[in-house]
C-alpha cells in the first residue's frame, strides 16, 4: 500500500477536474480512515504482548513514538481510542468502513462510555450507539459531541432530568473546589494574574466585560468585535468604576486603594505618588484616579476630612482609619507585617479610661495583638519609631 501511494508521490494534479479533484478528496479522507483503523488495532495489539520490552520500553505506546519520532501524548491518545475501539465493536467496524473519522470515533465512544450504566436499561447503552452511530452521517464531531451530551433526553426521557441534575450539581461542586486566583507584579508596571472559576461565575465576568467593550460605548473601534487588548481595557475600567456601596469591607473599611501624593503632583508635579500597598504610579495616573468611584486620594499639604473627633464618638472614623493606614502601613507591634486592611484601629489609651478618638492617639493592630492590648496578663511598651512591644507579666 504505501508502494502504491508512492508511485503518485510526485504526480501532478493541477490537470484534475474540479469533480474528480472532489471525489479523490473524499476518497482520500476515508482511506486516511481506514488506515487509522488498522494502526488502532495493531497498536491495541500490541500492548497486549507488549512489544518493544526487548529493548527497555516501558510500553508499546512509548516504543512506537520514539520509533515515529511522534509525541508521546499524541501515540498514548491513539493507545487509548484503541482500547476503546475494542470495547465498542460496532464503532470500530464503522471506521474500518470509513464510515467515520478518527474523531466521530472518540466522541461516540467518550459519550457511550459517560453514560450512567448502572442508572439506565441495559438495551439504553447500545440503542445510544446506534443512534449517534446513525448520525454521524449527517453530523461532524463537533456537532456529535453535542448530540452525545443530550443522549438521554432522546433516549430515555425520564432519567435525563435528573441525571442532568446530579452532573450539574457534580461540575459546579468539582467547580468550586477547584476555584483558584493567582496574581503577580512583574516590577515593570504590569501585573499577572490566572484564575479558574465556576462557569456561572465566568459567565457574569464575561457579561460585564463585553457590555463595557461594546462598540455602542466605543464607536471609534475599528471592529464590532472587542479584541483581547480591548477585553483588558475594560477589565481595567470594570475595576475602577466599582462603586462604594459594592466593595467588600476589611479592617472596618471598604476595600479601597488609597493614592497618596503631594500637592504639588495633583497641581502638576512629575513626582510619583503611592498606593496603599506601597506599589508607585505615576503622578499622571494618580491624577487621574483622584475622581475616580472606589479610589481615595490622600493629598499632603490639601485640604482634608477632619481627623480628630475627641471624646464625640468610640470609634475611629473612616477618614481616620485611612490617615492611620498611610502612617502605621499596618500592625504597629514589632515584627508583624499584617497590612492595613487586616488590622483594627486601637486607643492607645483605652476609651473608657478617658482616651480620645483621634489618629495621634490611636494606632493599627492586627486582630491578634489588638487581643494582647486588652489582655491584663502583657504590658506594652512603645520604642521611638512607634512601634510596640508586648511582654508577659510575671
């Protein structure tokens, strides 16, 4: 066979007609087919007597891809459509027929195998081979695919629903535990980050985006269809025009950044301004997000909200908490590094000793040591940069 192909190698067949090129198309398409049939079957083969041993391979899958120089990955997904094959008779037949391709195969053998056996008639499982086996005439894989996923709604209507209800139920559940959030800062004013979240979730994320990217909000773009940079932008802007009442609360205060800078750079200095958690922007940037929903600018030397409320009030108010976060960065106790947002504002003199509600008077402690600040048994001792030191008393 490969003898024959062989001699038309170098063949012309800029002389073909359109049918005749057409019809040799199809032909060769089936042909591939029937070929990959036959290596499935000998590559099923031999695993069984474990060819390739002789010589220290650890499978016949691994001997044949060093041997063809093909990757692993692809040579062990070839094994496993084999072993399939073997279990599913009627599917093979099909395709050493080129009745079908390589992956009508696997998707009919993926969905005959994922249905719930021991939940079904036992005649269920070959009647839904037949029926995509049927299909598959008029269908390609992907659209198989999508027929395999609603097999019981065709064959078996009463088991579906609930079926569909235990494997949404399983997906969301398997979703959720696998939910994750990475996000790192290069040092060059960008940040990365990964995520996987449930579907639902990444639908609503979607939703929003698009919205924000929508040509109706954009109509200088140059295409309908918003491109991944312009995604990005407006994942940027989602972020910044988040309002107040929906950012979650830590430490007694929204989630909120913080820009600090000069008077001057607000009026027009070059000089860099700094966020919250010490990252530095541009005073161009922070210029720009001094009026923006969500973000706080803390102007030096401007006009401010009053920060000493006195003995008016037991607790710390936003604007103090804030004034606090920039002078204290965090826990003031020695050697912690809780941040801002996971701390309490703390008297130093305790309020109901008299002492006043008021940023000099007041400092940051994480929910530990704002513990020890009220525990008889420790006595705190402030050095000259502020910080505390707790001891226990004996």
């Amino acid at each position: 066979m490969r003898g024959e192909l062989g001699s038309v190698a170098g063949t012309p067949v800029w002389s073909m007609q359109s049918e005749e090129l057409g019809a040799t198309l199809v032909e060769v398409t089936r042909l591939h087919a029937q070929v990959a049939q036959l290596q499935l079957r000998l590559l099923a083969q031999a695993e069984r007597v474990q060819v390739g041993t002789e010589v220290g391979a650890t499978s016949a899958a691994n001997w044949l891809a060093h041997q063809t120089s093909t990757t692993r990955p692809a040579v062990h997904r070839a094994a496993r459509l084999a072993t399939a094959l073997e279990a599913h008779p009627d599917v093979d037949a099909a395709l050493a027929h080129a009745e079908l391709t390589v992956d009508q195969a696997w998707v009919i053998t993926e969905a005959v195998d994922d249905l719930p056996t021991d939940r079904i008639a036992p005649d269920t499982v070959a009647r839904a081979e037949a029926f995509l086996l049927t299909e598959a005439r008029d269908h390609d894989a992907k659209a198989l695919r999508v027929l395999g996923r609603r097999l019981l709604e065709v064959l078996d209507p009463e088991t579906a629903d609930a079926e569909e209800a235990r494997r949404l139920g399983a997906e969301e559940a398997d979703a959720r535990a696998a939910a994750s959030f990475t996000m790192a800062d290069d040092g060059h004013g960008r940040c990365h980050g990964r995520f996987t979240i449930p579907s639902l979730h990444g639908s609503i994320l979607g939703k929003h985006l698009l919205a924000l990217a929508a040509p109706k909000r954009n109509p200088d773009l140059p295409s309908a269809t918003p491109t991944r940079h312009r995604l990005g932008q407006a994942f940027c802007e989602y972020l910044e025009t988040r309002p107040d009442s929906t950012v979650p609360h830590s430490g007694g205060l929204a989630a909120t950044v913080v820009v600090t800078m000069t008077h001057e750079s607000l009026l027009g200095d070059l000089r860099a301004a700094g966020l919250c958690d010490g990252t530095r922007i541009s005073a161009g940037e922070a210029r720009r997000l001094a009026c923006s929903a969500g973000i706080i600018p803390v102007v030096l030397g401007g006009p401010s909200e009053p920060l000493d409320v006195g003995r008016r009030r037991r607790f710390h108010t936003r604007a103090q908490r804030i004034a606090m976060g920039i002078r204290d960065g965090g826990c003031t106790t020695v050697g912690c590094d809780r941040p801002a947002s996971m701390t309490h504002a703390h008297h130093d003199q305790p309020w109901s000793e008299g002492g006043h509600t008021t940023v000099a008077a007041g400092r940051l402690l994480c929910q530990s040591h704002h513990t020890l600040a009220h525990d008889h048994r420790y006595q705190q001792t402030v050095g000259p940069t502020g910080k505390v030191t707790f001891t226990r008393r004996t």
